[in-house]
C-alpha cells in the first residue's frame, strides 16, 4: 500500500488549462475515485499521476519516494513508478496467450520463471480464469479481457493501481459483475486504488471516498453517503443523481432546515441546508424522484406537499417513473411498484398529491456557489495567463 500526495498540480495544452493547481491526499490502501463527465479533468489527473503525461507544474510523492517536482525537474517515468494501469480499452497483447500477457509485466522485471509462473497462476486463479492460461486473448469475451488486464495490473503486485473508466465498455450486467471483482481485488491485495469514472453508481458502490471534478477543479471530496446525501453545489446534486433541483428563496430556517419557495409558484419546500443560509437569501433545494412519494391525505397544504398532473407515465418493471406538472413546473416523480396495487398505478392525467421527505431534500445557497466560481474564474485566469 502507497500513500499519494499532491500538490499544485497544473496541466497546461497551450494556452488551455486542463488543472488548475490541485492538492490531493490519497491514504494508504484507500479507493478513491475521480468522478465527473468529459472534459473535467479526471482523466488527466490521473495520466499525471500514473506517469503517463508530464505536468506544467507540481509535485507528486508516492510513498516516500517523489516521483514529480517540475520546479527541481524531477519526472519518473510511467515504468520507473511501480505502478499499476488498468486501460478502458484492455490495452493486452492480440499475439500473445492470456498467461503471457499477464507474465509480461513480470518478464520485464526480471522476475525469475518459477515465481513468474506462480504469480501468474495465482492472478489468474484471484480473477477466475484458471484454466485459460494457453488461450489466445482474442478468443476470450469482453468481460474475460478485462479480467486478464486486471490480473496483468495486479501481477507485479504494485502499490497503486490506476483505472482509466476500465468497465465502460462492458454491458450493464458485467459491468456490476466486474465492478465487485475489482473492490474484492482491491481488498483482498490490498492496493491504493484511483479509479476513473463518469458513472455515479459505480463510484458510489466502489469507493472509500470519491472527488467530483469540473473544469479541472475539485469541487467536492467527501464519502460517497456524504455527497449521495449532502452536495453543496447544484453541480455536484445533479452528478449525483437530484433529478429535481429548483430555484427559489429561503422563507425560513430552523434546526439545520430551511424553507424554500420556489420561483413563479406557490410551492413550499422544505430541506436540509448543506451550506449556511439565511431568511431572504436566494438557494436551490433539490430532491430525487425517488424522495417524492404519493400523498394519500387529500390535503396538498404544507411544506413540501403539492398537487401536480401526471403528464407521462414510464413503467420500469419494480418502479414507474412519473413526469409531473405541478403549478406550472415539471417535477420528476419515481414509485416503487411495491407501494402500489394494480389499480394505484398512476394514469396520464391523473391529478394526485405529492409530499418530498423533508430529510431527503437539501437547500444549497446560490451566494456561495457564486463565490466559489468567481474564485475559481480568477485562479484559473491566474495560471492560464502568460507571464
């Protein structure tokens, strides 16, 4: 296990800067992954750190041993850092068999045959594809291929091991599959993993601890309950999975909780305010379709309670998922078919009450947002500008 500390790390493409001066602690034997869509800055970030792009500046220790500092010119190479690398596209060898891929990064190494036959047995027996070890990698599935870049990364029993979005090209099902068999790795070897993702249930499901990125910037580190349950921007609440996120102004707060009424319309919502908020101040609230739940009591008044319009219905088999109009908005409603009998399902252009849990939703002021990208708007001009 390698502990990993980062600190100023910049990535500039001319005059485009893709990082902006990130610090970052990975612990000892922790999974973490970088989360957030294309054109953020995970990607890179990893390149940076795995050795395979040299950044504009920063410094980058593993271990105890810095394997970056632009400013004193130290750069290890990606082959030099001891370190694993598990590709979106496999990245194995067509001419070789599935044992000489996974022995190759141990060959280079100089580890002796008979331990190098050992080990390779033994990852091919971790990853399940004992048996396959003659078989040419061309003849396997997909979900075996990745299997055999898993054990070639594990092989040379590295103390990071880095995933660049290893699954995307996996159907939805090995895609869970092969998602478990990576944290079981990860657990059972014991690695400092950093794993790359766009997809929010996989890191939820695989991580220690995730970091959203936008525009080459952190912009929230936490757990995953801690940004499944309590993001502190829109961004991060909409990454996330808050299918409902409205703007509107604080009415009033009260032991953590605020009231939000939203713009141009009646309605009262109530949330958790993951930022500090105050009476007047303007704020989102956002709450997931699945935190909405049909109201049985004929009354529609309070916080959080409305009466919308069901405009389109989409059956999901254990769910329904249900578009609604509620005082001239749209509102993303989902249902468990489990709550429901046959004749509960609701029909398009039904009109129903609704109440969002008041512990599921959260209120997240727009003045620090707004301050926070204004920050990062000059830092950022900071270090793209020429000197």
């Amino acid at each position: 296990m390698t502990e990993v500390l980062v600190s100023g790390l910049t990535k500039r493409y001319g005059s485009k800067s893709a990082l902006h001066g990130l610090d970052l602690t990975i612990g000892s034997g922790e999974f973490v992954t970088l989360l957030g869509p294309s054109g953020c800055g995970k990607t890179t970030t990893l390149r940076c750190l795995a050795g395979l792009e040299r950044p504009t500046t920063g410094r980058v220790v593993m271990g105890e041993r810095t394997v970056v500092d632009i400013e004193r010119r130290t750069f290890v190479p990606a082959d030099k850092r001891q370190v694993g690398m598990v590709f979106q596209s496999y990245a194995l060898w067509p001419h070789m068999s599935v044992s000489e891929n996974v022995a190759y990064p141990l060959k280079v190494a100089r580890v002796p045959t008979r331990e190098r036959v050992a080990r390779v047995g033994e990852m091919l027996d971790a990853v399940g594809l004992a048996g396959y070890e003659k078989r040419p990698v061309t003849a396997l599935s997909g979900g075996q291929q990745q299997r055999v870049a898993l054990a070639r990364a594990l092989a040379a029993r590295p103390g990071i091991i880095f995933y660049d979005e290893p699954l995307s090209n996996l159907d939805s099902k090995l895609r869970y599959q092969m998602g478990q068999q990576v944290r079981a790795l990860h657990n059972q070897f014991q690695t400092t993993s950093v794993y790359v993702t766009h997809d929010q249930e996989e890191a939820i499901t695989l991580s220690d601890r995730i970091i959203v990125m936008s525009e080459g910037e952190i912009v929230q580190d936490g757990t995953p309950s801690e940004l499944y349950d309590h993001p502190q921007s829109t961004y991060v609440a909409d990454f996330m999975g808050f299918q409902n996120i409205l703007p509107g102004t604080v009415v009033a707060v009260s032991d953590g909780r605020a009231d939000i009424r939203v713009d141009d319309t009646s309605l009262v919502v109530t949330g958790v305010a993951t930022t500090e908020v105050v009476v007047g101040e303007r704020a989102d609230v956002a709450f997931r379709a699945a935190h909405v739940r049909v109201d049985r009591q004929p009354s529609a008044s309070g916080a959080g309670r409305f009466v919308g319009v069901v405009e389109r219905t989409t059956y999901l088999g254990s769910a329904v998922n249900l578009l609604v109009r509620a005082d001239g908005i749209p509102l993303r409603v989902r249902v468990e078919i489990s709550e429901l009998s046959a004749d509960e399902i609701p029909r398009e252009g039904e009109q129903l009450s609704f109440a969002v849990a008041p512990a599921r939703a959260v209120v997240i002021s727009q003045q620090k947002q707004q301050s926070e990208s204004e920050y990062l708007t000059v830092a950022t001009n900071a270090i793209v500008s020429p000197r």
